[in-house]
C-alpha cells in the first residue's frame, strides 16, 4: 500500500452534538429541544450558550488518523464505513459517519481535500456523527467498552482500521 493509516485517536462524544467547523466553527445539535432533560441547575441567562446538555458546551465524537506515503504521487484517501462497536464481541451496534475532514498544519486544523501529497506525514480529524447512546439500552453502560471501526478507502481500495477500546463519555452533573 503507498499510504499507511492509522488511527491515532478516537472519542465518543454526547449523543446529539454534531457540528459543521466548514462553516465558520457554528455549533450546531440535532438533539432536539433541551427541555426535555431535566437540567440540575440551568445555566444563568448571561452564561454563554452551547449545544450541549442543559445549554453547556457540547461533547463532539472525533477520530484522528495519521497517513504516511510512501509513494511518488499524490494518494486520494476518503472515510467510507464508520461503525460503533461491542469491544467484548466485536459486534457492529451503530452506524456512524465521518465528515469534515481537516489537516494539522503544526499550528491549528485546517479543510483538507483528503489528497496525501507523495512522501509525506500528515495528522488529520474527523468529526464523527454522535452515537445514538439512548437507543443501546441498559447493558451498555458507561463503563462498557467500544470500539470504532473506520474504512478507509485509499486511491479506492478499503482499508478497515479499528481503534482500541474506549468508554462512553460520564455525563456530568450540574
């Protein structure tokens, strides 16, 4: 293979939290209306705003993978399949997506076209679509481990890639 992948990290954010950072870093969740948790103690109407739980910051799901090439010319890669999994049983739960890819520049992320110029060492992320944790049931705890599986395609040939076991994100009480 020209290009080697690996998947330096992964987290599994709330469920609900996705956003779009192609679009000036607006937040955005497709969790519905905030009303239907019941919120501890809501944030003070001067507070700062967020997507997340009861108004506060949300926790987005994210992977970052590390290309090596090794070839001479440029290798198109994209994110095919994404898929939450049981890491007892290996056992696909949910389908996830992957988008927004950006590249590390050594400063700060930036939009990548998902090209690896020849001879290089690229970090980049993906924002991953929330798990949808409420749709599991009561055997997958916090406590649980899972694992994601990502497919990528590299100049169109598949490359499954999984990442070692991770815990749902606690929720935290305010």
């Amino acid at each position: 293979m020209p290009v080697s992948v690996a998947i330096a990290s992964a987290h599994l954010g709330a469920e609900g939290c996705t956003h779009d950072e192609s679009s000036g870093g607006t937040k955005s969740s497709a969790a519905g209306s905030v009303s239907a948790t019941k919120c501890a103690t809501p944030l003070p109407d001067a507070s700062p705003q967020g997507t997340g739980l009861c108004g506060g910051p949300c926790d987005f799901s994210s992977a970052q993978l590390s290309f090596v090439s090794a070839s001479p010319s440029t290798t198109h890669v994209q994110i095919g399949d994404v898929a939450l999994l049981d890491a007892d049983t290996g056992m696909e739960l949910q389908a996830l997506s992957a988008y927004t890819p950006l590249v590390w520049d050594g400063t700060q992320y930036s939009p990548w076209d998902e090209n690896v110029s020849p001879f290089s060492q690229i970090k980049t992320s993906y924002t991953l679509s929330p798990p949808a944790w409420s749709m599991l049931g009561p055997s997958f705890t916090y406590s649980h481990q899972y694992q994601v599986r990502i497919t990528v395609l590299v100049d169109g040939v598949a490359l499954p890639l999984e990442s070692p076991p991770l815990t749902r994100p606690a929720r935290l009480s305010t």
